[in-house]
C-alpha cells in the first residue's frame, strides 16, 4: 500500500508593500500623456451667464467703496463678491443657502486672518493657519459639494486677510467690506429667480438629453463598424464613460426637479420636465446603458448633505491639501517669498482632484498660465491706470475668465493671474516685478508640493484576513 504524503502547505501571498501605493502613483505622474492632456480644450456650456453674473457681482462690489472714496477696501469687497463662483448652475433654493454658507466663510476669513496680521502673529502660526484652512475649506466643499473652484478662494481669501500691516481699526472696514460683496454676490446670482426660476432645471434637462445624444452616437458607429443594420444599433455597447456621463446627467437633473418641487415659484414647470427625463431614461434603456442603483432624490439642506456624506471619500484629499499646503507654505516662508499663502493656494488649487493624473495636468496649466499671466500682469502693474481704470480692467478679466476657465485651466491662468494682482495692488500698492515674481515662484512651488502630495500620501491600509498568513500546521 503507497504511503500518503501530506499535502504541502499553502503558502501565503505575500503582503502588499507599503511603497506599492506610491510607486504606482510615481508612475502615473511621470506619464507622458499629461502634456498633451494638460493642452487639450474641453468643451463646456451655458458659461456666459455664469461670466456676466460673477463679473457684475465684482463691478458693483469695487465700485461702492470707490464711490465712498475708500479705494483700499476695494480688493475685500471683490474677494466677498467672488462668493458668486459657486453654486453656478444649482436651482435656486440650493443655490441661495450655499451663496450664504460660502459668503460667510469668506467673511469670517477675512476676518480672522485680519486679526492674525493685526497681532502679529509669527510665521510659523499664519502657515499653519492657512493650511489648516485650506484643509477645512476643501472638507466643507467635498461635503456640501460646492463644486468649483473649491477651496482655493478661501485661501486667496486667507492670504489677503494677512496682507498689509493692519491696525485693529482696519478690522472693521475690511469684514463690512467683505461682507458688502458677499451680499451683492448673493444679490446678482439669485435675480434670475425673478425673471426664469426653472433656467437650472431646463439647463440640466438639456444637459441630461445631450449626453445620451453622445451614447446614441457612440452606439450609431459602434454599429457602423460592425456591421449591423441600423435598426439592430442599440446591439452595439456604448462606452462605458459615455454611458456612465449620461445617467449621472440624469440623476443631477432629478436632483434639481426635487429641490425646484420643494418651491412653490418653479413647482408647476417640474411634472414636465419629469416626463421629458422619462423618455431620455427610456433612450437610454434601449440603447442597453444600464441603471445605477439610487433611490428617488428628495431635497435636503446642505447639512443633511454634509451629514449624508461623512462616510466617502473626502479625508484623503482634505488631508493632502493639509499637508502640502503646510509644506509649500513653509517652504515659501523660509525661502523669502512674499505671499507665503499663495504657495498653498497652488497647491490646494492643484488638489481639486483626486488622481496623479488630474494633479499633473492641473499643476501643469497652473504652473505655466501662472508664470506666463505674471509676465502680461507686469506691464499693467506698472501702468498709471488709476483706481478706475484698474477696476475697469478686473472686471473685465474676470468675465472672460469664467468663459473660459471650463475649457481650458492653463488659459485661464493667463487672465486669472493678472486680475488676482491687480486686486491685490487695490488694497495694497506694491512693486510690479516683485508682486509678480512673487505670485510666479509662490504657485510654481505649491504646484509641484501639491503633485508630490497626491504621490506620497495615500490612506493607511491594513491587510485582509485572508492575507494575514495563520499559525503554521
């Protein structure tokens, strides 16, 4: 009779490397790919009225204290203003919360770093106020979902609050100041309730039919190639990003009928609209794009969103704007730099996203619009345009920059540079070539602090229990 060998034990898989998130992300960074992603044009919709509304905001709010001969308060009421960057395409219930939710913060910033700069507190302190503040900006924008630009103005905000050498009697003017444009912000962007209450719903509708127009393509010439007859086109597979796009489309639209069924003013225009993203479902049923799993959407305040979303995905990014913004922070105030803030505004305006491929093409754009707006910014720094002529000027790279900015980051850097520093010389008049120098190295350094975040920080993870290797037998 043949003996038995015992079976051999199995031998455990060894244990993912602690490194292996790291080297993986290295490698995406290191991609080729990004310089010709960080060139290519998005399209984007429905941006004029989002321009003009942001650029009237910001009219109105550098002309009252010019008008009230206070010139120098101009740049705080403009960061107050620029409140109206969020909630761009929200219904207006939703929109009129947030508008508030955000003007406030940007109030209270100003305020708090006024105080900061007031006291005298020490480098090291404002660094890591500001840091700290970008982390919870970006926490509060993930969790309420603000959309862009994120926490970068809270930032701006930030930087411009400890600009200066204030005395305790400039607090007040610069929080009224603030405060003014947060409310003109909030003026100009709920008007259009006025007039046509049911435009974001109609806007994400259309946006919602677009979208499975591009999976119908996708499916017409996915059939083309293969050979079917088009009525056999719904046989071809969309793309999965096609077909993803679209229901997501059609979910923020039922997003939006709920918060417009919630009020009376857009409530009648809501069962039609229903009935037309019905259909668009149903086009997308037979063209074989499935389902995602959701509930109905029911409105809820902006708390109840928070609250809903305290369990995703939103400590890595928050820790990563943290600890990069600490480190360009510091890095900026140890090399000398002039707005240490601005570094971590780079690279919080870097960390909008979550993939070593976004941080790279956004640092990209960034990194070169900046460098190549501060040169443009130079000459109109040191022309005589005077208080009027400056406002003029802001106003007007402000709109174009809304108009653009969805399409291309790194273009819009071009205008977005030379309108931060005109704003900035507003309240605070300053040699040109330094000013821009400064705003240059500043975002140049937060860039690349911010790609090495996404890099070098990743969530700690622990090993399965079926990769935990048991006692040997």
């Amino acid at each position: 009779m043949p003996l038995l060998t015992p079976a051999p034990a199995p031998v455990p898989s060894p244990a993912p490397s602690a490194l292996a998130p790291v080297r993986s992300a290295a490698r995406d960074a290191l991609d080729p790919a990004h310089l010709r992603a960080a060139l290519r044009v998005s399209p984007a919709d429905a941006t004029l009225a989002a321009a003009l509304r942001c650029g009237a905001a910001v009219a109105l709010a550098i002309a009252v204290p010019g008008l009230l001969g206070r010139p120098d308060l101009a740049a705080f009421a403009s960061l107050g203003a620029l409140t109206s960057l969020y909630g761009r395409y929200d219904p207006y219930r939703r929109r009129a919360a947030l508008l508030a939710t955000v003007g406030v913060l940007m109030t209270g910033t100003i305020t708090a770093f006024t105080v900061l700069a007031v006291v005298g507190a020490p480098t090291l302190a404002t660094t890591v106020a500001v840091a700290v503040l970008a982390a919870g900006a970006t926490a509060f924008c993930l969790l309420v979902r603000t959309g862009p630009p994120g926490a970068t103005i809270v930032v701006f905000a930030a930087g411009a609050g400890l600009a200066g050498s204030p005395s305790l009697a400039d607090l007040g003017p610069r929080v009224l100041a603030g405060a003014l444009g947060a409310l003109l912000a909030w003026l100009v962007c709920m008007a259009g309730a006025l007039v046509r209450p049911t435009a974001p719903a109609r806007l994400a509708v259309r946006r919602a039919a677009d979208a499975a127009a591009v999976v119908a393509r996708e499916a017409s010439r996915g059939a083309d190639a293969a050979g079917l007859r088009p009525t056999d086109a719904a046989l071809a597979v969309p793309t999965p990003h096609g077909a993803h796009a679209a229901r997501a489309a059609v979910g923020r639209a039922r997003e939006v009928l709920a918060d417009d069924a919630s009020w009376r003013v857009p409530r009648d225009a809501v069962p039609a609209l229903s009935r037309e993203l019905d259909e668009i479902e149903r086009a997308l049923d037979a063209l074989g794009v499935p389902r995602e799993d959701a509930a109905a959407p029911v409105r809820a305040s902006l708390t109840a969103q928070a609250r809903s979303r305290v369990r995703g995905p939103w400590r890595l990014a928050t820790a990563r704007v943290g600890v990069a913004g600490l480190v360009a922070g510091g890095l900026a105030a140890v090399a000398g730099l002039g707005h240490a803030a601005w570094a971590t505004m780079g690279s919080t305006a870097v960390l909008q996203g979550e993939s070593a491929r976004h941080a790279v093409v956004r640092a990209i754009q960034r990194g070169a619009g900046t460098v190549t707006g501060a040169l443009l910014a130079w000459p109109l720094l040191a022309a005589p345009l005077g208080f009027w002529g400056t406002a003029a000027v802001v106003v007007v790279l402000q709109t174009v920059t809304e108009t653009i900015v969805g399409r291309h980051y790194g273009l819009a850097m071009l205008t977005i540079t030379p309108m931060a520093l005109l704003m900035t010389s507003l309240a605070h008049p300053a040699d040109p070539a330094g000013l821009a120098l400064d705003r240059a190295l500043d975002t140049v350094l937060g860039a690349v602090v911010g790609v090495l975040a996404v890099v070098l920080v990743h969530p700690r993870t622990r090993p399965r229990t079926s990769e935990i290797p048991g006692p040997p037998r």
